[in-house]
C-alpha cells in the first residue's frame, strides 16, 4: 500500500535517448509534482499539476514534458536526453488546504537518471 | 540567491550528542515546514511551524519558528544513528513549495 510511487527507481541510458518515468498515487489527492533533486541534494519543483491540469512550470527545457492521464497519475517524458539531466527525479503529491498554510508533500522513493 | 538558507551544510556527531541545524530567510512566511530524507528515498514531512515564536517537539526534535516568521531551528537531542539523513526546511512562494539546500547529518555510532 505504498503511497506515491515511481518507476523506475533507475535508469541508466545514453546521451540524445528519449526516456519516461512513470507516477502514481493511492492517496487521492488533487494535486502532484515533479522535482528534481541534483548532485548536491537541492531540490527544486519542476512541474505542478492540479486535476490533470498544468499549473507550474518552472524554467524547464520543453524536452521534459509531463502528461497527466488522471488525477492519480503523472508521467514524465524526457527527449533528447542531455549530460546535464542526471539527478535524481521525485514525483510527490499534496491535497492542498483551503488556507494559506504549506500542504503536506508526499514524496516517492526517486527515480536516479544516469545520461552516459 | 536562495530563499531558505541552511546551516551548516554537512554536521558529523558522536551518538549522544545534541545538534541544532538553521533555516533563514529575508522573507516572511505563513508556514514553514522541515522535511527529512534517508538515502534512496523520498523526503517525508516531520513538522510544520506556523505560528511566530512557536515551539514543536517530536520525541527528541524540537522545531522552533522565529518571531518574525523568518527562521526555524531544528534541535536533536541526544543524537542517535536513526537520526542520519538529509534535514531541509521548505516554504511556500508563489504557491511553490521551495526548499533550502539541506543539511547532512551523519551520527556516527
């Protein structure tokens, strides 16, 4: 019963490959995310979507395009990969609150992208 | 520039010992939450601090918010292996949740 999942947990490919990983989460909540998190551990939010709906998209190469089938899922599609993408990707999920307090982000375990 | 700031940045203990890791910021918030994440896995939230001044404890962690909502402290007492991981404060700007560069605790047996 693992709540945000992700697969896969590596992924290992050659630089100009086109690559997914795939999201899900048993929580019901509305709201998920990409983040990306590079070799120093900083950990920044690349997309939101909110009921299938695109709602933050930060300063991401429009390489990565994130497709949200439903509410439940989020996948992220990787073309052209680069040197520069290897970190390690997590999709998390929040029900956010009706006011203005920080919701709580569930993380998965991580996807560890390797470009050779 | 960031807009949480974290120190220190890497934090070796004996088992035992106390440590108090910071989060500062030049902004005002709401809310103020820290997460921790053990190797291979994902952060999971231990609290959220949103009241100037307030004061949480978890067992052996006490999170504190500045008075002007513009800090947090995170202090372990009496350190155990357990407690090794990565330790960041996040907070929400412009409905994204941001979080500082971390802090990597190790407590060493």
């Amino acid at each position: 019963d693992t709540a945000v999942s992700q697969t896969p947990k590596y992924l290992v490919t050659q630089m100009g490959n086109d690559k997914s990983i795939k999201c899900e989460q048993n929580l019901g909540h509305d709201t998920m995310y990409w983040y990306k998190q590079d070799s120093k551990k900083f950990l920044k939010i690349m997309f939101s979507y909110n009921n299938k709906e695109l709602i933050i998209n930060e300063t991401v190469p429009n390489r990565f395009s994130p497709k949200s089938p439903d509410k439940a899922h989020l996948n992220l599609h990787i073309n052209s990969l680069e040197l520069g993408d290897s970190a390690v990707y997590f999709c998390a999920s929040s029900q956010p609150l009706a006011h203005l307090y920080t919701d709580t982000q569930y993380f998965g375990p991580g996807t560890r992208l390797t470009v050779l | 520039t960031q807009l949480l700031e974290q120190s220190p940045q890497f934090l070796s203990i004996q088992e035992g010992e106390n440590l108090t890791v910071y989060c500062n910021s030049l902004s005002v918030f709401s809310s103020l939450q820290w997460y921790r994440q053990e190797p291979g896995e994902g952060p999971v939230l231990l609290v959220t601090v949103v009241t100037g001044g307030e004061v949480k404890k978890l067992k052996r962690l006490t999170f504190q918010f500045g008075d002007a909502r513009k800090d947090s402290s995170l202090h372990i007492t009496a350190a155990q292996p357990g407690d090794t991981g990565l330790y960041l404060c996040a907070a929400t700007r412009d409905y994204k949740l941001s979080f500082g560069a971390g802090t990597t605790v190790t407590v060493r047996a």
